[in-house]
C-alpha cells in the first residue's frame, strides 16, 4: 500500500514496515528526443537492424497465438530450473492468460518475447504482469518493449505506466531505524546471489520513474517473520519451494 492510506489501517492498530518502491512513469514526458533518451533510440534501432517488429494482441489474438506464447514461457523456464510463482507475480495457465491484451516482440515471424498486460480502469495506469522471452530474443529485447508500450500507452491516453515493486529499495540506512529497514537494507546491498535487487532497479531507473514507497501492514508485535514467511510461500506455491 502507498502512504496515502496508511491512516486507514493505524485505525485497527497495525503497525507498518516499508517493504520498497514503485516505480511509474508519467507518460505525458515519454519520448524519445533528447540526450537522455538516446540509448533507447538506439535500442529501438537495434531491433529494426536485426528483423525485430513490436505487435499489441488484443484478447482474441492472445487466444489465437496462446500455443506460441506457451512455447515462449516453457522456453523461459527451463532456461532458469524455475517453477511457476502466483499470488504477486504472473503465472502461465491458459484460461488466467487469455484474460488479457499482451504486447509482443516478433523476429522473423515468430514471437521471440512477450508481456501480459494490465490495463487500468479510465486509462489512468498501463501495467504488465507475466513477461517472458526465449533465449534467441534480439539483445534488451524486454528494454525495447518496455520503450514500445509506453509509447503506445502514451498514444493510447494512460497516465502512468507502473514499473512495478524495487523490494527493500529506498529502507532507512540509520543505526536508529527499525531492525527491519536495517536487516532489509544489508539484504538489498549484499544478497545477490539469492535475488539482484540492485539490478532491478537500476534496470527501471533506466526509465526515469517516480519512486513511491509502499509498505505491509500487520498486527505488531513479533509476528512480522510469519508475516513474511506466509506471503513468501504465496509467492513461491507453498513453504517448501520458498528456497528452490
């Protein structure tokens, strides 16, 4: 939850951690003119050079193409000995994907990466939710779809496109702060080999966003580990796979 609304759980007497930033990029400032854009200019460039193309599918085309977009995911699985997640985080099941508009990179024909999207009510935020793409995608494949979706949400009439969750970004470095921020940011500098935290940050900085920072309520007290450790298991499909 952003802190706009934290005045509204304070009132049942929960107790609050920051768990990192969000990034959104108002795309009223999106283009591609200027010295800072120009490694996307570039990229875009790129991707022309080597036989690349951008296609929104809308829900009917996501039906038609679902057997390539499965190819796509099975690819991008195994590549990383990884299982489907849930709860936060997209997962490939035909009749969830289908629901949706996707955005697609296309090489010689064939969808080589692709993006679910989340279109927010009164075009206020363009999201994406399961992104994926096969180990032959043209280079920064997910970079340039990312320049081609804001553009067109842009077109479109979105206010924002949300880059989603930079988790434990942005904690209190202070010997004063609470234990949390202080384990959470040792966590964020040092825990590369479990997650690139600071990677993916840097990776949406490259958009300049808006950074707002958001937090997890809950009851108090010393139950912020089992907290953690059930909205870790939700993510991960059960207490077992936490680590895998």
């Amino acid at each position: 939850m952003g802190k706009d609304s934290l005045h509204h759980f304070a009132d049942f007497g929960l107790t609050f951690v920051k768990l990192g930033e969000e990034a959104r990029v108002p795309l009223r400032a999106v283009s591609l003119e200027g010295a800072e854009r120009k490694p996307f200019r570039n990229a875009l460039r790129r991707l022309e050079r080597e036989g690349g193309t951008f296609r929104i599918l809308s829900r009917e085309d996501v039906a038609a193409e679902l057997g390539a977009l499965r190819a796509v995911s099975d690819d991008w699985l195994s590549r990383r000995g990884a299982s489907e997640k849930g709860f936060s985080l997209g997962f490939f099941q035909p009749e969830y994907v289908r629901r949706f508009p996707a955005s697609v990179i296309e090489k010689d024909g064939q969808i080589a990466a692709f993006a679910t999207l989340w279109p927010g009510p009164g075009k206020v935020e363009l999201s994406v939710d399961l992104m994926r793409h096969v180990e032959s995608a043209p280079k920064n494949a997910m970079e340039v779809l990312f320049v081609h979706l804001m553009l067109w949400g842009a077109e479109q009439g979105y206010l924002w496109f949300n880059l989603g969750m930079a988790p434990l970004s942005g904690l209190e470095a202070s010997p004063l702060a609470p234990l949390w921020s202080r384990l959470g940011r040792s966590v964020y500098r040092r825990g590369g080999a479990f997650y690139n935290f600071q990677g993916l940050r840097a990776f949406k900085e490259k958009f300049h966003p808006v950074w707002e920072p958001r937090y997890l309520a809950y009851p108090g007290g010393l139950s912020l580990p089992g907290v953690m450790a059930d909205v870790s298991a939700l993510v991960a499909g059960g207490y077992t796979r936490i680590f895998r």
